[in-house]
C-alpha cells in the first residue's frame, strides 16, 4: 500500500487518507482481506497524528470499504456491498425529494451532475 500525503493539497490530510485507501481498494490495487496498518503504524509512516488516520478510518469504515475485526486489525471490506448499499438509498431519497419540490427528471439528473462534476473534479 502506497500513499503520499501532500502538505499544499487544499484537501486535509486525513480526506487525503480516505480517498486514497478508498480509491485503491475500489481498483482493487488493495484487495478484499487485506489487512491495512494499524492507525499508530500508518500514521508513523505518514508523518501524521494518529488522530489522523483514526478519522479516516472511521470515514472509511462508516462508507463500507473497510472493516475492524477487533483485535485481529483492519481489512478491505468486501467490495462495494455496505457503500452500494448506502449510495442506492441515498439516491432514493433524493428522488423522492426533488420529486417533492416539483422538479422535472432532467432538472433532478442536471443537479446530480452538477455536483458529481464538483466533487470529482477537484
């Protein structure tokens, strides 16, 4: 596992944590099972607190991509079940909201573009 954090990206450290494991486990360069380093372990290596990594971690967690056995660590969560899961109610309940707010489908898909083009382009 390779991440590099950087000191003049606008985004802080720990989403710069987050995104990186997240990105790898989904293009499967960090594969289902494997285990991460411990938050103490990683941030050691990062040069980061390890408040830190312990907020990207619970980030990651809370979206599904990773999962805490207890003692026995932290690993790769199966691919994408608990984030699909999440994301397909989240869409739900934006439909029934914009359909409550009397906008067309193309109005509500625009919206939706709008914002995915602003968080992925960053």
């Amino acid at each position: 596992m390779t991440l590099k954090i950087h000191i003049d990206d606008s985004a802080p450290p720990y989403e710069q944590v987050r995104a990186q494991i997240s990105e790898q486990a989904r293009t499967g360069v960090l594969p289902v099972g494997y285990r991460l380093p411990t938050v103490r372990g990683l941030a050691g290596s990062l040069g980061l607190a390890a408040n830190t990594v312990a907020k990207a971690y619970r980030a990651l967690e809370t979206d599904g991509v990773i999962e805490t056995r207890g003692r026995n660590g932290t690993f790769v969560a199966a691919a994408g079940s608990a984030a699909e899961r999440e994301a397909a109610s989240a869409a739900q309940a934006y439909a029934e909201r914009v359909r409550r707010l009397g906008l067309a489908e193309g109005e509500a898909l625009d919206a939706v573009r709008d914002a995915l083009r602003a968080v992925y382009e960053d």
